[in-house]
C-alpha cells in the first residue's frame, strides 16, 4: 500500500510523482514496503496500480480543515500541499496527531507548504508522550494528549471544507464532532 504524496507540478504532466510507503513489519523479509524502503532507489522505475482512494480537493476558495492521524497524513498532506500550490486565501488548518514525537511524520513538507500559504496554521499532537523533549523541526512543539475534535469543529465556520483520514477511531470521532 502506498499514498501518493505529491505529482508534477508543471503543465503537460511531465516531473515525477512521489508515494510514501508505510512499512510492513510484520512480513519484513520480502514484503513489496520493505524492498522499497530498504532497496528501491531514487529514479528506479517501478510499476504500481493507480492509488484507488476517492480522497479529492473540491474547488472552491472557502476555508478548509484537515485532520490526519498516523499514516492518514499522507492524503492530508497531499491536500495541504495542493491548497498552498494554488495560494488558498481562505483560512487552511491542519491537525496532525501521531502516538509520538518520532511518527510526526512530514515536518520539512508541512513547514514548506505552511510558508506558502497566506493565511493557514498546523497544530500537532502526540497521544502517548515518550518522554525527551519537543520534536526537532519547524514546526511549534507538539500537544500532548489527543485533540478536542469536537472543540476543533466548533470552532470552524458553516461553510468550512473538512477532510479526515487516519485509524477508525478517530474518524468516527471527527464525523461524530463534526455531525
């Protein structure tokens, strides 16, 4: 499995594509993940099946919210990336939760992608504090405790685009919050 992160950026289609791939640990030795992890190099062509996810940025110039959990972050950050692209001028807020400081994963992008747009926040959050300090990257250091989705969503405007993707808990807590 693999998510599809970023594509060209250029008319005509012509650049590379770029996928995050989780990992397997649980079949390590010679699992498709861990080959590309541990073998594939930058520029080897490799033949994947089209990502099958129906996760698409509607048009429009209204705020937006997204909220990702674990490996859900990779669509969220996909769609981060295309708002700052285009120079949303709408509000665009990102929640990011992980279990730990080491699986915020995407600093650099988020902080890239955060530089770009006009008027947009990222606000992190770690569920089972490690110990150590804050995550060393750009970005604010992280929350402890998971988020308030139902105070995150009552503080969003009626016409607020909302996108979630991470564990099944935690999005039937964000449709619950935002119902």
């Amino acid at each position: 499995c693999y998510s599809l992160i970023d594509g060209p950026r250029q008319a005509g289609g012509g650049g590379s594509f770029v996928i995050a791939v989780r990992r397997d640990g649980a079949s390590a030795d010679r699992s498709v993940s861990s080959w590309l992890v541990d073998e594939a190099c930058v520029g080897d062509p490799i033949v994947l099946y089209p990502p099958t996810g129906q996760f698409v940025l509607h048009e429009g110039d209204g705020p937006v919210l997204l909220i990702g959990g674990g490996i859900g972050m990779t669509p969220i950050l996909s769609l981060f990336k295309a708002l700052a692209d285009r120079d949303h001028a709408a509000q665009v807020e990102l929640v990011q939760v992980a279990r730990g400081p080491d699986e915020l994963i995407f600093s650099d992008e988020l902080t890239a992608a955060l530089a770009r747009l006009s008027c947009g926040g990222v606000l992190r959050h770690v569920t089972r504090h490690h110990g150590g300090g804050a995550v060393a990257d750009d970005l604010d250091a992280p929350l402890t405790g998971r988020p308030a989705l139902r105070a995150v969503m009552a503080d969003i405007a009626p016409e607020t685009q909302v996108y979630f993707c991470g564990p099944a808990g935690m999005i039937a807590e964000a449709e619950a919050a935002h119902r």
